[in-house]
C-alpha cells in the first residue's frame, strides 16, 4: 500500500481525506436519518405491535434515537484520527495546506 499510494506523506494525505469525508458523512446523516425516519422499518419480533399483520413495521423512537447516536461516536473517532494525522503531518512531510 505504501508503495502503491507514493510514500508515507501521500498514504497519511489519502487517510486523511477519508477521515475528513467520513466525519461530513456522520455528521449529515442525523439529519439524514430524520428527514426519511417514517420510512424505516424495522422486523425486531420483541418490538412488533400486537396483533400487527405484517413482518416490517415503523421503527420505534429507541431505535431512531440510537441510529441518530451512533453517528455521533463515528464523528468522535474521525475526528481524533484527524486530529492525529495533522499532528504527525510535519514528521512525515504531508502537505497539509488544505487541511485547516
């Protein structure tokens, strides 16, 4: 991969990029998830309402809330992979003029 990618710099530039792409994923899809939310299903057997005919339902107010979360933990951790990448930066000569 290093030699594929041209050197250590151009490897740590590319990571980077991904992270960054990532992170403006995680944080869009929140809003993403809200504006499609009536139209998740969802075929949890211990969520199914009673007497309901069919195997997929709306997706419960639990369900919403923790898929909305999770993309907060991946915004985290994008994040602190960033933040590294650009403390390392200098070390490596990654060109990090796009960066900030």
């Amino acid at each position: 991969m290093l030699a594929h990618s041209g050197g250590v710099a151009e490897l740590a530039q590319t990571v980077y990029s991904l992270t960054v792409a990532d992170w403006r994923i995680a944080v869009s899809a929140p809003r993403a998830v809200t504006a499609i939310e009536h139209r998740l299903l969802t075929d949890v057997p211990e969520h199914c309402p009673a007497g309901h005919p069919y195997r997929f339902y709306p997706l419960h107010d639990h369900q919403l809330e923790r898929l909305r979360t999770s993309f907060q933990q991946v915004c985290a951790a994008q994040q602190a992979v960033a933040q590294m990448l650009l403390v390392t930066a200098p070390a490596i000569g990654m060109d990090t003029s796009r960066a900030v």
